[in-house]
C-alpha cells in the first residue's frame, strides 16, 4: 500500500513514536492530521514536517470521550476523508500494585483503553461505509506479557489486542484492517510522563527507555508494517524475545524478568 496521498491521522503526535511517525510518513507524501492535548507541540511537529502545508492540527484529549463524535467530524473535514487512524496516544505506570490508588488504574483504563476503543467506535462508521480503513494501534510488548511497576499499563494493553482482535474479525468482510504494533523500549518520554501510585508523574528516565530503539528507527519499522498491512508486529530490541518466551516457555520468562535489572 503506497502512503502517497492517504489520509493518516495520527494520535499522540506531539512527540516519540507519534512525532517521528509524522516526520517519516510525511516524507511518503501522506496527508497528516496531528492530535494530541498539547496544541503548541503540535504545531512545532507540524513545522518540522517535509510538507507543512500537506497537514493539519487537531487537538484531542483521549480522556473526554464525549468529544470523539465531534472530533472524527472534524478530521473527516480535514481532507475529507480518513483512511488510517493511527491510535499512538497513551500513558504509562510505574508504580507497585500495593501502593497504587484505585484512581490511577481508572485513570489508566480510561485513556489507554476507552479513550482508543472510543474514538476507533466513533470512526468506524465511516470506514463501514465506505467498505475501506485501517486502524493501526500501538499497544506494546506489555500488552503480551507483564512486568513489575506496570500492572495497571499492562492490563489496558493487554484489553486493547483482545478488544481489536474481534474488531479485525467482525469487520474483514468490510475490508477494514488492523495492525497492532507492540514497541519494545524507544527512546521517548514515556518513562518521564508514567504515573506514580498517586497519580503523579515519575518525571525522570529510566536506563532501559533511554537505551531504547531511536523513535526515527522505530517508525521507518511501523510504517513498512502499516504498509503491508500485516495483523501484529513486534517492534524492539531483545526484549521482542519475551513475546514468544511467553507462548513457550512462561515459567522461564518469569524467572528472566524478575532478574532483570530493568524492572
């Protein structure tokens, strides 16, 4: 599937994966719409892109579901059209279960996994009716197996590839497709920006993050996956291994994790 002219929304661009996905699938000449809360970020992104003008703002907050008819109207408007959502935006944890309040997994759930349903819901109409889409979802290698600190980001992950799994299935006779793309460490700001067991942002990286795959990198590998269309693709470094630890040998990869100077 060639990007030239397709219309990519892309959710949680004002950095990491998000901003670097733009930056490379601007450069395939794909009309951009860039959301996330931070207006001012956004407009820098849009700035760096190769072709400004071939894209447009749309702030959006993941955590106001009552705001995602409107939203989706507005991003139709765009270029009139959408024919890849790609759902990027999210928040991570890390915090140890006991000492996690109630709030921060509601929280959690409610952006990581209601706000990606919700606003996939509220497009999928269109792509129904227009028999084409593809809602791209990146979730993360939590999202297959879990790991000390990140029980409340593993949960919501793990929901999201249950919940996109069936969407894929229901609607393949409406030739809409789904990629999951499960990133391992990239070097962003999602450690700074994870939530504490008071809700509260840790603020500072952790070795594994800052030693992760460069988000330029890691996007050229999401774009060629998003271009084959393939169902799932795992996307890291050693870490990916864990993936099939899990399916293969569990009780192994229990052993390796909780060893791991890295949780």
């Amino acid at each position: 599937m060639e990007l030239k002219d397709k219309v990519v929304w892309i959710t949680g661009a004002s950095s990491g994966i998000g901003k670097a996905l733009a930056q490379q699938a601007g450069k395939k000449g794909a009309r951009l719409i860039l959301s996330g809360r931070n207006t001012a970020r956004l407009q820098e992104v849009q700035k760096s892109l190769s072709d400004p003008g071939n894209s447009r703002v749309l702030p959006l907050d993941l955590a106001n579901l009552e705001s995602f008819d409107r939203i989706v109207q507005e991003a139709l408007s765009a270029f009139g059209t959408v024919d890849i959502l790609v759902n990027n935006a999210g928040i991570s944890q890390r915090s140890l279960i006991a000492e996690t309040g109630l709030d921060v997994y509601e929280r959690l759930m409610h952006v990581n996994y209601l706000g990606t349903i919700g606003l996939s819901k509220a497009l999928l109409p269109y792509f129904v009716e227009n028999q084409k889409g593809h809602f791209v979802v990146v979730t993360s290698l939590m999202g297959k197996f879990g790991s000390p600190l990140r029980s409340g980001y593993c949960g919501a992950k793990h929901a999201l590839h249950g919940f996109f799994d069936v969407l894929r299935m229901e609607h393949e006779k409406d030739s809409i497709a789904v990629t999951l793309v499960c990133p391992g460490f990239v070097n962003t700001d999602i450690a700074r920006n994870a939530l504490t067991g008071d809700g509260s942002a840790q603020e500072n990286q952790d070795n594994a993050t800052a030693n992760g795959m460069d988000p330029d990198r890691f996007a050229r590998k999401m774009l060629h996956a998003i271009q084959r269309r393939k169902m799932e693709v795992n996307i890291g470094g050693k870490e990916v291994s864990g993936a099939y630890m899990k399916r293969f040998f569990p009780g192994l990869l229990h052993k390796l994790v909780l060893r791991s100077q890295v949780v």
